[in-house]
C-alpha cells in the first residue's frame, strides 16, 4: 500500500457522506447512484445497501434500466428506528426522455400515475430536501489519510483493489473502505441519460430519479478516472454503513421487474 494526502475535493465529498443525522444518512447514500459501467447499448443495474446505526437499521436496494429513450428506476428500502417507526418503501419512475412524460409507481398500493413534467416537478418538490447539507462556514481541527492497496480481490464478480480512508476530526474516527476496479469503466450512456434529465428538469435532477452523486477524483491518485466503485462501507461510533453493486448487464431486453403489472391501477395522483 501507499499512502495518500486526500486532495481537498475528495474531503468536501467524504465530509457531505458522513452525517450526524440518521435521515439524511439513509436518504443520501440510498439514492447514492452509480455513474460508472461500460456499455454503450441498454444497461441494466442491480445495487443494494444495508446499514446499523444507534437509532436502528436499513436495508434497501435500487434496479435501474438504461435505454436510448426511456429510463427506469425501482427502489425499495425498510428502516427501523428505536423500535417505533418502521417505515418501508418500494417505489419506481419511469422517464420518457422523449416527450418529458413520468410515470410514477406505488409498488405497495399497487397503483401508478403518469405525470407531465411540470406537474411531477410540484409533486416532488419536497425530495429536493434529502440531499447533501450545504457545506458549513465552520472549520476545526481534522486528519485524514489514504492508502491504495495493490493486491487484486475479487468481489461481486469484479478485479478490484482497496482504499482505505481514515478521517480524525476532534474526537471522533471515521473509517472508510472503497472498493473499485479499472477493468470496467464508466458508462457512456449513463452519462448520456444524466444529460438528457438535466434538460428535461432544467439542470436540476429530482434526487428520488437517483443521480445525486458523490465522484471521488480517482486520477489524482494515479487510478484511471473513471474507475468503478464496487463496494463502499463506512464505520464510526454511529454505526455501519455497506453499499455493494451486485450486477450489471448489456440486454437489450426491457427486465421484467420494470414492467407495470396489469394488476395496477392507473390513477390521477399519488
């Protein structure tokens, strides 16, 4: 391994992934998207996370579809916190990148609703609250290190190597670990896609679509910039936190599991 100065901008984004808050905890790293798989064709990702903190846990997972013209996000998550509230969610949205129109479904009611975008945007405008808090005017006293291992692991079916991050602001440790590989690289149409929803939303995408991201700079450190991250898992004394990609895929063919059953019920608002 060696040993790294973390560059400024990597820990302005390390910084906005560690939160005291539990809420926008889950609601960050559930929606942390995955900008970085080959392909230039149809995409299809499977992504999960699980996580235990002192107020309680979360499990969740997120399926996402590419395409030319359309994109399809499922997601579901279940959190319980200090054994009062158990809240579970499973939703999808479905983006016509060429006449502007979402679909939105309720998983558990078993009922959709297509939006044109400007009605969507006043429906969904309380999402924009989940994200990253700004940044704070206060500075204090903090170190940070990097190491890059050179050893090859194989996890979830990639080549990848380890990063471990160590930040020490007064008397609090956070420990993150970064799995990534250089054999599979960023995704051309992924990026495509986030163009055509800056667009579409006029430069501002609604976090719940998945595209509210953290980019770690890997060319600083002398890795290809557009490595992928595999697996990335933080502890502290508030808990864990794990999130792993599970599976990629070229198909051309539409996933059954974004397909809008034929027993769900068409609606005016959900």
């Amino acid at each position: 391994m060696h040993w790294i100065k973390p560059s400024q901008k990597l820990r302005k984004q390390l910084k906005k992934l560690v939160y005291n808050n539990f809420f926008k905890i889950v609601f960050f790293l559930f929606l942390f998207p995955l900008n970085n798989l080959y392909g230039q064709s149809s995409l299809y990702i499977n992504e999960e996370i699980e996580g235990s903190f002192s107020q309680g846990t979360m499990e969740g997972s997120i399926n996402r579809y590419f395409s030319e013209d359309t994109y399809y996000i499922k997601s579901n998550f279940h959190i319980k916190i200090l054994r009062v509230f158990n809240i579970k969610r499973e939703e999808g949205y479905i983006i016509s990148l060429e006449d502007s129109l979402v679909t939105k479904i309720n998983h558990k009611k078993k009922r959709y609703v297509i939006y044109p975008l400007s009605e969507f945007l006043e429906n969904d405008e309380n999402d924009g609250e989940r994200g990253p808090p700004s940044e704070s005017n206060e500075t204090s006293e903090e170190d940070e290190a990097i190491t890059i291992g050179e050893e090859i692991e194989v996890l979830n079916s990639f080549e990848t190597r380890k990063a471990e991050i160590t930040i020490q602001e007064e008397n609090e440790e956070l420990n993150m670990f970064i799995w990534f590989t250089e054999k599979t690289l960023k995704s051309p149409i992924i990026e495509s896609t986030r163009k055509k929803l800056e667009n579409i939303f006029s430069g501002s995408i609604p976090p719940s679509l998945g595209f509210n991201e953290m980019n770690i700079p890997f060319e600083e450190y002398n890795i290809n910039k557009d490595a992928v991250m595999v697996k990335l898992q933080t502890i502290n004394k508030d808990g864990t936190f794990t999130y792993n990609l599970l599976e990629y895929s070229n198909t051309k063919l539409l996933p059954e599991r974004f397909k809008i059953p034929e027993d769900y019920k068409k609606v005016k608002k959900l």
